[in-house]
C-alpha cells in the first residue's frame, strides 16, 4: 500500500499538521545543509563544536519526522504523534540558535521575545531577563554567549508550557470523550432494560376522561382504559400492560434529536480550534446521549409528582413534546463543559490574556523566523 494512503488512513489528527510539521523539518533541514556548508570554512575546535551541534540538531529532526510517520505507529494516535513532532522540532530549533553565529541570531531575537511573551506570564523573571536582552541587542551589540543561555532557557521553558496547554486541551477531550462514551452506554443499558421489563418503571399518565367515568393509562406507544373503580394493585397492573418495550427508545430517540438541534444552535458560540484535538465535535456528541437521558429523567420527574400541575399528561403526544423539551435542556448542564472547553482553548498561556502582542500576531512573527514548530 502507498505510504501516504496508508498516513492519510491511520491519521487521526488534522492532515494540515501533519503537513505543517513535514514542511518545518524540510526547511530546518535545508537551513542545516546551508549552516554546514559555512562551517566548512572555519578552522579549529569551534568548527567540530558547531558541527556537532548541527548533527544533534539533525537528529531531532529525524526524530520529528519518524513521530508523524505512519510506520512509526499505524494505529489511531490521537493526535499525540502531533505534539512529539513539536516538541523534537522544538529542540532542534534550540540547537540551531546555540549553534548560530551572533550575526544569524540576531534576526531570530524578534520571533523568541513575540514566542516568550505569548507563553511566558509578564512577572516571570525569564521572561524580564530575556525581554531586557533582546531590547538591548543591536548589530553594534549583539548578545553574548552568557545571554544567548538565558534566552535559549526562556525558550525552553516557554516550550514546555506550550506542550503542557497542548496536554490539557488532550486531557479534557479524553475525559469528555469517556464521559459521552459512559452516557451512550447507560442510555442503551436503560433501552435494553425497558425491551426486557417494560412495566418496571413505566413512562405512562393516568389522567381521567373529561366525565370523569374512568381512568386512561397514557403511554408513549399506547393507550388503555382504567376502570373507575379499579384498586391500586389492579391500576398498577393496567398501566404495565400499557407500557410497552419501545417506550423508552421513543423517549430516548426524540432526546437525542432536540439535544442534535441544541448542537447545532450552539455552533453559533463555538469557535474553531487549531490544535490538532476535536474539541468542538467532541463536545456536541457529548450532548446526544445527554439529551437521550434527559427526556428519559424528565419524564419521570412529571410521573413521579415533581413538576407542579403537570403530574398526568393527556396523550401520548403531550409525552413526545415534554421530551422534546427535557431532550433540549440537556444544553443547561453541558453548557458549563462548552465554557470551560472556551476557557482552556482560549488560554494561549499563562501571559496570553496580558501580553502586549496579540496571540495571532505572535504566532505570525514566530512562523515567520522559524520559532514555532
């Protein structure tokens, strides 16, 4: 099979960071080719050192490209082949400045202060320190070997927080992902229970005719007259007659469909995101099977006496609109995982919210110099 079929079956992140991590490796790797070539010219123990460097820089871009290689690992991923890619190219881009004359680091300085300040908080003395130099530097003054340590520190370090942002955003997609997946099983566990038993728990209204002559057992599905003078035992009977196995699906299906609606009605809040995580989609489909249970519950809060008034419903038609509603309110609950999803996709990091550079400027500067993986 084609290799690139193959990546392009196995990929279970965006195809455009796979790309874009591809595209860095080649361009860090002709910069390398070309530093090398300059080397060659100088004489004595520097040129071994910077050579050196160069090969451990290579290295890191192997190890990068070997991270989003389908041979590397051909099962689903989750994305994570992404951030080990970052991360090797992240190394290879402090090798390079290590490596780099003052005259090739200098242009570099404007794409490390922009990376500092979008993942480095303004009280953080790597950040001061780095920011000062950076200020200060100049072709008549360019940074000394002492500052150029503290600069590639801050990197690092600013590094470090951009994968830890990238494992939580991970982190609360996984536990989304096993939340939706416990409330998908729990909704088809109480399907099947109501196949096996239907008059257990029944979702039926025993309201009485208009004349008052008797009573009618109201379900979902069907309907069936209670006598007026009939005990309790004798009601309880007629009503789990009445009920039947599909109730439960009904209520559920029509749960989930208002709760496809709420989904798709808060897409209009949902900003996109670019990490290569499928937190928008994961959060709708976490709404399905809540709506699904919802109904289910809401229904049986009205059975059970809960909502004032509306303790028997007519028809079965009024139990179909009364789960449409409590399908559609699931959005009252997963409306604090959809903030806290804006929240956590929002925080850029730490210094984000107060950085003097935009968070979209900054990543253009840092694409632009060859600082962002």
């Amino acid at each position: 099979m084609n290799k690139w079929l193959r990546c392009r079956t196995s990929e279970s992140g965006s195809w455009e960071h796979r790309e874009g991590i591809q595209a860095r490796i080649s361009e860090l790797r002709a910069l390398l080719n070309d530093r090398e070539e300059a080397y060659r010219e100088e004489e004595g123990p520097e040129r071994g050192r910077k050579e050196k460097l160069l090969e451990e820089a290579r290295g890191e871009l192997e190890k990068a490209e070997d991270a989003i290689s389908p041979d590397h690992s051909p099962r689903y991923k989750n994305a994570a082949h992404v951030i080990v890619g970052r991360i090797h190219i992240d190394a290879a881009h402090n090798i390079l400045l290590r490596s780099s004359k003052n005259s090739e680091a200098l242009p570099m300085l404007p794409g490390v202060l922009a990376f500092l300040r979008e993942h480095l908080t303004p009280d953080d003395p790597r950040r001061i320190e780095a920011e000062r130099i950076v200020l200060a530097a100049s072709e008549e003054s360019p940074p000394s070997e002492v500052q150029r340590e503290v600069l590639l520190e801050a990197m690092g370090v600013a590094r470090q927080a951009r994968v830890d942002e990238a494992m939580r955003v991970r982190s609360f997609v996984y536990i989304v992902w096993w939340i939706m997946l416990g409330l998908t099983a729990l909704a088809v566990l109480i399907t099947i229970l109501g196949f096996v038993d239907p008059g257990a728990v029944p979702l039926c209204f025993t309201p009485e005719e208009p004349n008052g002559s008797e009573k009618v057992a109201v379900c979902p599905v069907e309907m069936d007259r209670i006598p007026k003078n009939a005990d309790p035992a004798e009601t309880r009977e007629l009503v789990a007659g009445a009920a039947q196995g599909a109730d439960y699906l009904i209520i559920e299906l029509v749960g989930l469909v208002a709760a496809s609606i709420a989904a798709a009605a808060a897409l209009r809040r949902m900003r996109g995101t670019s990490t290569p995580f499928a937190v928008p989609l994961t959060l709708a489909l976490l709404k399905l099977p809540t709506g699904a249970l919802t109904a289910v519950l809401g229904i049986l809060l009205m059975r059970g006496g809960f909502v004032p008034g509306l303790t028997n419903l007519d028809s079965s038609s009024q139990i179909i609109a009364w789960a449409v509603i409590f399908g559609y309110a699931q959005q009252v609950f997963t409306h604090f995982v959809d903030n806290q999803a804006q929240s956590i996709l929002a925080a850029g990091g730490p210094g984000a919210a107060t950085s003097s550079t935009p968070k979209a400027v900054a990543a253009e500067t840092i694409g632009a110099d060859g600082f962002s993986g």
